[in-house]
C-alpha cells in the first residue's frame, strides 16, 4: 500500500494510521490505483464498528501481497473489492507463489478470516505464526536457491511487517473477549457425532475456533471439527505427553510434562508461541484478558502474556496445586489443604487459608467470595479480599466438581451423587432444591451451567439436563463409559467425554 514506505536497511514506515479506520475514501474510474480498499476489513467495508482485529486484518492483506506479489482481492472497481473483501475467500498464496510453504495458506487464511473473532487474538500473535510458518520448508524437492530465494524475501517481509506492527500501536487489538451472545443450550436428545478414545478421558475438551480440541488418555492432542467430528489434527506427546488444554481468545493453550507451555493455532495446531516452565505442566492454563496463569507439578504458578508467551510472575507455593481462577484483581489457587490469594500483577501473596481437609476443587469467584470444597465434602466461602470465612455447608459425600454461582443460587455436586442448589442468607445457606442420580454413581466433574440449564455427567455415563431453577429433569442420555470430566457448550453442542467423545444435541 502507499502509505507503507521502505527505506535503507528494509525499514518500514507507516506514513499515516489509517489501515482501518478510514473516513474519506474516493476511487473513480475503472482503471484507478486501488489503495486502502484492498486492504479492508469487511466489517468496515460493510459499515459496522472497526477494532484492533480489522487492523490485523490489514495486516494481513499486506503480508498475503508482500508474499504472494499481488493483494488477496482484485477488482476493476473499488466496489468489487470491497465486495470481495465482504463475500469471497482470498486465493491460496501459494496458488500466486509454489515456492512458499504450504503452512503460510492457514496463518493468512485466518488473519484475513470474515469474522473479527475468528483472527488471531493480538496482531503479535499473527506475526508470530507468520514466522512458523516459514520454519519448515514446504517444497522440498524444489530447487534449493529457489527456496532460499523465497525464504530470504519472506524474512524481508517479516521484518517489515514487525515495524509496521509497532506503528500500530494507536490501534491496539482488544485484550479481552468480544462482546459475546449468549450460545443457546440445546435439548439433549440424540448424540449427533462421536469420536472413539478408547479408554475415560480425564480433562474437559474445549472449543475454539469451531475446533473441538482435548487430551485423549494417552497424553496426546486432538483436534477435531466442531461440527461434525472429523479430524483436523493431532499432535503426539511422545515423551512429554501433554497436559490438560485451555482456551480463550480464539487459541488453544497447552503444557506438556517438559514444562513447555504453547499457543496453537485450534484450526491447524500450529505453535504460535512457546515458553518453557521449569517444570512439567498437567493442568489447563487459564486465560483472563491479556494474562494466561499456569501452575506446574512442581508447585510454581506462572503469568504469562497470551499474545506472545512472556514470562510476567512466577511464584513457587507448594506441590499438588489445580487450576487458578481470577476475580476480584488476584489469582486464587488450591495446593493440597492451602487456598492461596495472589495478586494478579506481581504474584505477591495476599492471604492463605489451611483448610482441616483437602480441598479438592478449583476455586469459584463471585459476588466478592471465594469458593471451594472440599475432600470431606465442606462447601466452604471466603471474602476474596481477605480470606475471612463466611460460609460453610456441609454435603452428603466429598466434593471435587467445582461449585457453581448464577442468580443468587450455589450449586454443588458431590460424590454421593447428589446435586444440591442453595441460597444465601446472611452468613447461612438455605437449601432451594436437591437432585439425586443414581445412588450407585458419582458426580466428580463440574457440571455446565448455562442458559438456566445444568448439565450433568455421573460416573456411570449418565448425562442429565436440570432446569436450573427448580432442578426439574429435563432429559437424560446414556453414554458409554465413566465422565470424569466437565461438558463442555459450544456452537449450540454440548460436548461430554467419556470413553468416547461424543456431540449431543437436538
């Protein structure tokens, strides 16, 4: 584009920053020079609100052309490209260039993605890929000066694309989600897809980027299409099998028992970032905003920054610890019989607390309390500020599905089998109504609560759908295997594994 200039050294110049935000755009004519319409986003070019994602969007159209020799979309007018840009799927660069790696298709296919959501989280983050995509040759029988020609000049374009991305800085990409619609919870009635794992899952899939991905058995990772189950990919573990994966902002993160920790890209699985920990790492990271949290079998809790993997904080607390939650500007983590308060920025300890049992679940924050059960079945409540106790229930059998928070109401499932859901009153709790599965089961993953709805998987591969409010069954489905992990909601499918992987719906 014209308002990129290239000076001495391939250094990088972005003359004025108006790559998405545009207000006074004349083209006349059919042979006239097309500048910035060959790089809109189509939320623009269709009038909606831009952000930091139409930005990387831009980006994105000026790598497919600095790589490719010519922009993603062409037209005679400005209005067929604009319309392209809203309607049509860029060409594949490596139709325009054989002797670019294959891998470079996917980075620039979801940095040019219809969807704001769909791109990659931070422009950082697309960079980052931009660069993996370069590490592997894909034409190896090509001609070796042909690659290295190819590759010298993708170096070239990466540099510059760096420096253009430090221009931008006046129009960050957003650090925390989108504004999100509330996904509706199907009815469960029938399994619309499965996937065979062979033997009981053991962490809870989830989806991005309509990829269903998860740690199968056998520490490995699979990914699979969203929708209908097939395979997109699969990463072996080998001889640092994966941990347990998180998900936020439109990536997969991941440990392994190495102590790596990386960002994938959930549509092709590949690394768009890596920071290794000192030691190995089995429970799933936790996003929030621009700070992914990380705990490690040796008792470390890690910050890491989730567009490029920088290590912000780490903090060495003690062995055994689950997954951290944030609310309330800290981070609260559960080792052994400790519950832990940190601050969120520095990883300073604010408060802990030593339970009398194991405390077995991973905290939930809401309305200025921290909650937790435990090994005894205590349901126990503390001011997240301080650490003051000001709840406690005492349930049929131990907990260890996490406990639940919507409308005033405390849910908590416990291994007896029963779903319980409470009240507030003061410092007491008052029982609102209770719901008993087979006696001969056990609850021990987090049920989903969404939509009004509380989805239940039991040790005995029943899975029941819980009006919320009243604890009414609303149905109830057979599966094969133990669930021993939470359901998991996603494009209108509620997601639950057990010795399968299975998609249920309507």
């Amino acid at each position: 584009p014209s308002n990129i200039l290239v000076g001495a050294g391939d250094q990088a110049v972005l003359i004025d920053c108006g790559l998405a935000d545009l207000e006074d755009l004349t083209v006349t004519g059919d042979s006239a020079q097309m500048g910035t319409p060959h790089y809109m986003s189509p939320e623009q070019a269709a009038g909606k609100q831009v952000s930091g994602w139409s930005d990387q969007y831009a980006l994105a159209a000026v790598a497919y052309e600095m790589l490719a020799g010519t922009p993603p979309f062409h037209g005679r007018t400005a209005a067929a490209v604009v319309h392209a840009h809203i309607y049509e799927q860029a060409p594949a660069a490596t139709e325009q260039r054989p002797s670019l790696p294959a891998a470079l298709n996917a980075v620039l296919g979801r940095g040019l993605a219809k969807l704001p959501e769909d791109r990659y989280p931070t422009p950082t983050a697309f960079v980052a890929a931009l660069h993996e995509s370069f590490l592997t040759p894909a034409r190896p029988r090509a001609r070796r000066w042909r690659w290295l020609l190819g590759g010298i000049a993708g170096s070239i374009a990466l540099v510059a694309l760096a420096l253009v991305l430090w221009t931008m800085r006046a129009a960050p990409a957003p650090t925390t989600n989108p504004t999100v619609v509330p996904e509706i919870v199907p009815v469960l009635q029938t399994i619309k897809w499965d996937y065979d794992l062979g033997l009981v899952g053991t962490s809870q899939p989830v989806v991005a980027a309509r990829t269903l991905v998860f740690e199968p058995p056998n520490g490995a990772l699979i990914a699979l299409n969203a929708e209908n189950g097939s395979l997109r990919w699969a990463k072996d573990g080998g001889a640092n099998p994966f941990g347990a994966p998180g998900a936020g902002a439109g990536v997969v993160f991941v440990g392994d028992s190495n102590g790596d920790v990386v960002c994938l890209d959930p549509t092709n699985g590949m690394i768009i970032w890596r920071t290794h920990l000192g030691s190995g790492v089995r429970q799933a990271p936790t996003r929030s905003n621009d700070r992914v949290f990380v705990t490690t079998v040796k008792g470390a809790i890690a910050s890491l920054q989730t567009g490029s993997g920088q290590l912000l904080w780490s903090r060495q607390l003690a062995d055994g610890m689950g997954m951290p939650t944030v609310g309330a500007g800290s981070v609260f983590v559960a080792a052994g019989q400790a519950l832990y308060a940190l601050d969120i920025n520095s990883g300073g300890l604010r408060w802990v607390f030593e339970a009398p049992s194991l405390i077995t679940t991973q905290p939930t924050v809401a309305d200025g309390l921290v909650l937790v059960g435990t090994e005894s079945g205590e349901l126990r409540g503390f001011e997240a500020e301080n650490g003051v106790e000001r709840l406690r229930w005492q349930a049929r059998g131990a907990i260890s599905a996490r406990p639940l928070v919507a409308d005033e109401a405390i849910y908590v499932a416990d291994q007896s089998g029963m779903l319980t859901a409470l009240r507030r009153d003061g410092g007491q709790l008052q029982l609102i109504w209770s719901y008993e599965t087979d006696p001969a089961t056990a609850i021990v993953a987090t049920p989903l609560l969404a939509g009004g709805r509380l989805i239940v998987g039991t040790s005995g591969g029943m899975v029941y759908s819980l009006d919320a409010r009243s604890g009414g069954e609303r149905a109830a489905l057979q599966l094969k295997g133990s669930i021993a992990t939470s359901p998991t909601l996603g494009m209108g499918t509620v997601y639950v594994q057990a010795n399968r992987m299975y998609a249920l719906g309507p």
